[in-house]
C-alpha cells in the first residue's frame, strides 16, 4: 500500500464518521424534544457534513480517479464504507443520542489535536478546522450527560441504559491496522491506540461525575477499518442513497 | 500595475455583504483570504469557510464570481482553503459595531481568552439595551456562528456570534 492509498482510507474513516454520524443527527430534525435541542442537533449535523465534505474532497484528489464528493457518499456500498461503529448506532431515545455524542466527540478531540500536528499539510488543516467544532460538540453533549445523569431516577435510568448499549462499540476507536502503521511512520497519521488511555481517563471522570460507570463486563465489537458492520449501516445507506441511486447524477 | 487590480478586486469583494448577515461583508467577517492574478489575467479568490457546513459558503462563490464578472473579470475561480483556521479574533471592531447595531451581540472575547472555552461565556452585552445582565437560552441558534441569549433587563431576545 503506498502512501497515498493509506491517506485515501484514512480520509474515508473520517469522512464516513462524521457524515454517518450527520446523517443519524439529522433524523432528529423535527423531532427534539424542544426546539432549542432540535436545532442543537441539527447544527451538530450541518458542521459534521461539512467535515465529511473536506475529508472526502482530499480523498477524491489523493486518489485521483476522478470520483467525487457524491461518488463517495451515494455509490458505495456498506463494506465499503469506513465508519466507526458507534457512529451508525441508532439514535434510541434523546439521553443515548447524547451519550453517543459525548463518546464520539471526546475521541475525535484527542485524535483531532494529534491529527492537527500531522506533516501533511492538507490533513493538519482540516484536524484543526475540525477540532474547533467537535469541541464544541463535546461541551454540549458533557453537559447534558450531567444534566441527565444527575435529574431525575427516569433520566438517570435512560443514562444508564444509554452506557449498556453503546459502551461495546468503544474499543472499535482505537484499533490500527496498515493503513495507520504506514500512516504513523510516514509522520502524516496519528498513534490511536495511545489515545486510549486519556480518552478512558476523561470520560471514566465526565461520566463519574453524571453518576454512570463504565460496565465491569462488556465485550467489544469491532471491525470498522475493515468494512465490518452493524446491521444499521445498511438501512441509513438505503435511505441516504436512494434518491441519487433512482436518479444517477442528479444534482441541485 | 497588477498591485492596483488586485486593489480593485479587493474593493469590489468588499461590497459583497454575507449572505446571511447582510451589514456585513465578506471581507470583513475574514471569509476572503487573498487574491491571486496570473499573467493571463485570470484571478484566484482564496476564501475559507467560518464553519465546516456553513451553508452560505455556495452563495458567497456565486456572488464573487458574478460581482466580478460584471466588472470584466471573466475568469474568476474561487478556492476554498482551511489554513489559517477561521477565527472571529480577524472580525475588526468597526464590523463588530456593525453586528451590535443590526441586533446581534459581537463575539465578546478574543478566541485567547480561555473562559470562551465554556459552552456559556462571561458579559455578553444585550445589544439592544447594552445591558450585562443576559442569559444563554441555547447555545446552537439559527445560524452556525450564532447561539441565542435573552436579556434579564430588557427582557428582549437576541443572537450571539460566538467567539470561535
């Protein structure tokens, strides 16, 4: 694998995060459960998708196939896509749509921060770009976890839940495969697996503090770098895809 | 010579107001980076977005291109690009005066200031009454850039250009 089809994958991991994850926050759109929150999560999505759309427009070009923006989110199928796991995780109820948040968004804090000193010049400013947002993000969901986690037994209840659901799909973050290796000697891609204890540190501390502990038994699923999915993937794909697929190149 | 076109360009880019926030222009909020001119004449209009999914970014290269087109730049391209990362810091204080007259509360520090890391920034002035005594309603508001406050004095609600 050279360089350039390592930076390739490396930009669809991130770009399929953020627009999976964009594209699950925009089903809330008319849904919150105020309206403030509503748009808080709808927000959250525009400035996901914009993300999608530097790491996929860098991706086009590293690649040089003469795909787009579109090719890549609308004509490729879901082993194909590069998501982590915990992105495609179905909304559930408000306080698991914020539990996930809160545990996607401290990971790409720390790994944004990493990616920021990255010796590609493309990389670095997108991971900066980025980082300003999703701390944003980070700060939002933090506070509601509190909130929730600390109000009343029926939102602490659903907290707790939230943990039980989506805690397995963590350990999918940190794992590395060639791409990272090639990446990390090249000086242009980060260690994610040295991200783990911090990022275990600062959320063990956030979700002590909302009155939730991390399960004593929990076994990880994961397999996102290599195109292995939840069965959730597939039917946001179908929905997200379906208007591009009856309508090959249709545009605004 | 070329310094002087470039000089023009920059003048006409500079009438353009931002699509969402018209008393404004482009210029000033820091969106436009630099203006390029080759021997040909074709010139290169370097803009950055202020956030990841702003939506006006598609808007605001239609209207560089047809603002200068009308002027007989015919061959105008306009390339984004995320380096420097957009601040708020670059929003001179003429502009913010601007924001604070149309209604929206000026980004209140510099992005330096470390109390800007709370999701809920110390004294932000209703800029309607100048009063202190305001309160965040939510920290997303209608634009990207914005969250909305309300002021416990004059009891009229506003948007805040976040610092960022």
């Amino acid at each position: 694998m050279t360089n350039q089809e390592a930076i390739f994958e490396y930009c669809l991991r991130i770009g399929d995060t953020s627009l999976i994850l964009g594209q699950r926050l925009a089903e809330w759109c008319g849904h919150g459960p105020i309206l403030e929150e509503d748009i808080a999560l709808t927000n959250i999505s525009l400035d996901l998708i914009g993300q999608t759309r530097g790491f996929y427009d860098y991706a086009c070009q590293v690649e040089n196939k003469g795909r787009t923006e579109d090719d890549l989110a609308f004509l490729r199928n879901d082993r194909d896509y590069r998501n982590l796991l915990m992105a495609e995780q179905p909304n559930g109820d408000f306080g698991q749509t914020i539990f996930r948040q809160f545990l996607i968004s401290s990971y790409y804090t720390l790994f944004f921060t990493a990616l920021s000193k990255s010796n590609d010049e493309t990389l670095a400013a997108l991971a900066q770009k980025s980082l300003k947002e999703v701390n944003y993000h980070l700060r939002h969901s933090t506070e509601w976890m509190l909130r929730l986690g600390n109000g009343t037994e029926e939102s602490a209840r659903r907290m707790r839940t939230a943990v039980e659901e989506l805690w397995m799909f963590t350990e999918d973050f940190f794992d590395m495969n060639d791409v990272d290796r090639i990446l990390l000697q090249a000086g242009i891609g980060i260690d994610n697996s040295a991200l783990r204890a911090d990022w275990l540190h600062f959320a063990q501390d956030k979700m002590k503090e909302a009155g939730l502990l991390i399960p004593e038994k929990s076994f990880a699923i994961r397999g996102s770098r290599e195109g292995k999915h939840t069965e959730h993937l597939g039917h946001i794909l179908a929905e997200m895809q379906s208007l591009h697929r009856a309508h090959p190149g249709a545009t605004w | 010579m070329a310094d002087k076109i470039i000089d023009t360009i920059h003048q006409l880019l500079s009438t353009i107001p931002d699509p969402e926030i018209p008393v404004i222009s482009i210029v000033e909020l820091g969106i436009v980076r630099d203006v390029q001119l080759s021997d040909d004449g074709a010139v290169t209009v370097l803009i950055t977005p202020t956030y990841s999914g702003c939506p006006a970014m598609m808007a605001i290269e239609q209207e560089i291109k047809s603002t200068l087109h009308e002027h007989g730049f015919e061959n105008t391209t306009v390339k984004l690009v995320y380096s420097p990362v957009w601040t708020t810091d670059w929003i001179p204080d003429e502009a913010k005066e601007k924001l604070r007259k149309y209604g929206i509360a000026p980004p209140a520090h510099s992005t330096s200031d470390k109390s800007v890391l709370s999701l809920h920034p110390r004294s932000v002035a209703c800029p309607r009454c100048g009063s202190l005594k305001t309160t965040m309603i939510s920290p997303f508001g209608s634009t990207a850039c914005k969250s909305l406050y309300k002021c416990d004095t004059c009891l009229e609600p506003f948007d805040y250009f976040k610092c960022h």
